[in-house]
C-alpha cells in the first residue's frame, strides 16, 4: 500500500482494541461501554474507530453534535447513539432518522421536543442529564428539589422515551485531595437525585456519570454504564501512568525529512529570525507544521524522534515545514521519517506540556488534511484523506 509522503498520522487499531480491553478489565461484566468518539475520535477518525470499537463489542458511542452521528450510521454503525449535544428541536426528524437518543437538559428543552415529536407522530428517546457542578448542561442539581420536580414532569410527558440520566464531572482527572472532594461532591448530587426520583418511581434504565477517569479511578462509581474517552486512545486521563492499566498509544504523527543543509555560526532561522546559530549547525527541513497539527508553541522548545534520536525543533515552526537540529546525525537522509508524538520517547502528553495545553488537544489538533494510516498488525490495512472521512 502506497503511503501519503508528506505528513500523516498512523492509528494504530490493535492498540485501540487493546485499551478497549483494558477499560472492560476495571468493569463489573454486566456493565455497558460508551464510546465517545466525537471531535472524529478526538482527531482519530471517527468511521474507522467506530467500526473497530463495535466489532470489539462496544455498547454506545457518544458524539457531540447530530452531524457527528450522521457520519456514524452513513459508515453503518449500528450501536445506539448518545449525542451528548443540544438538539435543536427543528432537527427532531433527522435525529429520528439517525436513530439517536437526545440529552435533555431542562424542562424548558424537554417540552419542547415533545411538542416537536408530536407533531410528527414520533417518540423520541432522551437521556436526562443533570449538571451537578461542571456548569454547562443540565438540570440544576444545587436546587435538589427543583431538578427532581422537573426531570420528574419530564420523564412523564407522553410523546418522550426517557431511558437514561447521566452527570460529567468536572475534576475526575484531579490527583489532588481538593479535585477529589469536588469529585465526591458531585457525586453525591448525582445519587441523592437518582435516588429520589426511584422512590417517585422514576426509574431509568441506563445510569452513568463515569468517564475514563472515572472509570479507571474510581470503579465504584460505575452504574449501568461508563463513558470512555481519552483512555481509548492511550493516554492517562490524568497525565501520570495509572497502576495496573496498561494503555497504548492510538495515534502517531509523523512527517518527511525534505532537505537537510548546514548554516554558519550567526545565522538565523526561519519566521522572526528566533533562532540563531551559535556555532555551525546541520538542519533538516521537514515536511509538517502547524497546519498539520504541531503547535507552534513549540517553536525553539519542542522535539521530534529520529531513528538516530531524538532532535530539537529550532526556529519558528511554519505552517506546513518546520526545522530540527541534527547536528551530529549524520546517517539521517532526505526521506527518512521523523515522529512528533506517538513514540516510544515523546508522547501526546509530552507534547501537550511542552505547549501549554493538554493531550486533547494536541490529537484533536491533528488537521483533517493529514491522512489517516490505519494499522493492524504494524501494517497499514487503509489510508483514508480528508474526502473520506
């Protein structure tokens, strides 16, 4: 197979099974898995995991907005939906067509697409989700009473299939004792309200607040189902290793070596002249930059590996090149491979303190116009460009 010569990402998809494992390994057996793979998969490509995450037996899969789950069924995922996302009412028909199950975040929405339902004969199915401290969505867990009168006159509109109601928390990465209270507390908003709403007997067949973190973390706290996110994809929902789970990488960018060449003692480097030789310096010039997905906060601070090692990013790096001192490398040639994140010496967590943000960000930053090489068994089985994904 013909492999994309400029900068791609390699997914590596028996990683991907294997952490699936590894998350199912923390769970109870009757305990259901929800895949969430929106952002494509937190930059993964959402078609291909999903079809590796539903051969592995995946229960859900959870995306954040109606486009999302149209991109899943058009690839013939057939395990329900979460869209984790308001819903607007005017799209109630295509969201029906999807077969997609709505999250519900107040009275006010619930009304709203019942009435919308109604008015053409169908029944959706909903999800209540109840905020309980991260302050974005849901019904009001502080006012206790109010959230329970509310999901309570939802649950029970006619044209409404409530199945589900779930919570995110806001601190479950936290390694200090303060992010773990916070943690604690919104749980006990989550359970107090489940638990009044059965004895009212308003029952839910699905109860989740659970996501990688949690899950991982805090086992106890898995209900009826848990929500896996960035432990997919192989990294520590809290940035450190976690004892007794052994997550691999999912996702490894890397580009081409397109010119290698020397610069003297005081010459300068690249946009803004950031850099300047202090003594003769041999430079490669590689083919990705921050367009592809290599932030630009690491311009004169980050690194790639090469297979002679690993080599400083020096000058700024541009939009679709940037520049490494290999200074002493001298068996590297034009077109050899250099890695950005994703070996074995320099991950997406690396990356992600390096430039100040966190490993979301660094792999859903990885643009759409960077192929997608899908791997199994260290061979590449599919690549996939932007028009297929």
């Amino acid at each position: 197979m013909e492999l994309y010569n400029r900068c791609w990402a390699e997914i590596d998809l028996d990683n991907l099974r294997h952490n699936f494992q590894q998350i199912k390994k923390k769970l109870h057996s009757k305990t259901l898995v929800m895949a969430v793979v929106k952002a494509d998969a937190y930059g993964h490509g959402a078609k291909a995991v999903a079809k590796a995450l539903e051969q592995s037996r995946a229960d859900w899969f959870a995306v954040a907005e109606l486009g999302e789950a149209r991109n899943l069924r058009e690839a013939g995922i057939t395990r329900p939906i979460l869209v984790l996302g308001p819903i607007d009412p005017r799209q109630v028909a295509q969201a029906a067509a999807l077969d997609v199950t709505h999250s519900i975040c107040s009275l006010e929405d619930a009304k709203a697409l019942d009435e919308a339902a109604a008015e053409l004969g169908i029944r959706p199915r909903a999800h209540i989700q109840l905020d309980t401290g991260m302050g974005r969505y849901g019904f009001n867990a502080f006012d206790p009473k109010g959230a329970v009168e509310d999901i309570t006159e939802a649950c029970r509109l006619r044209g409404l299939e409530v199945t589900g109601i779930y919570t995110h928390f806001a601190t479950a990465d936290a390694l200090d004792e303060q992010g773990i209270e916070y943690l604690k507390r919104q749980h006990w908003y989550f359970y107090n309200i489940v638990r009044v709403l059965k004895k009212r007997r308003v029952n839910f067949r699905i109860v989740h607040c659970a996501n990688s973190a949690t899950a991982i973390r805090f086992p106890q706290l898995q209900y009826s189902m848990v929500r896996a996110g960035i432990a997919l994809y192989g990294l520590s929902p809290t940035g450190a290793p976690i004892e007794g789970t052994d997550l691999r990488p999912v996702m490894a960018l890397k580009a081409r070596i397109v010119r290698i060449h020397e610069i003297a003692k005081g010459q300068s480097l690249g946009y803004g002249c950031s850099f300047t030789a202090a003594a003769p310096t041999k430079v490669a010039v590689v083919s990705a930059g921050y367009a592809d997905g290599v932030p630009r906060l690491l311009s004169n601070r980050g690194y790639a590996h090469t297979r002679c090692g690993v080599a400083p990013i020096v000058g700024n790096v541009c939009m679709d090149a940037l520049m490494l001192d290999i200074t002493g490398m001298d068996d590297l040639r034009t077109g050899d491979t250099v890695t950005f994140f994703g070996s074995s010496t320099i991950t997406a967590d690396n990356v992600a303190s390096l430039a100040e943000t966190i490993s979301y960000e660094v792999l859903c930053g990885v643009s759409r116009r960077v192929p997608r090489v899908y791997m199994e068994n260290r061979q590449p089985v599919e690549v996939a460009d932007f028009t297929d994904r």
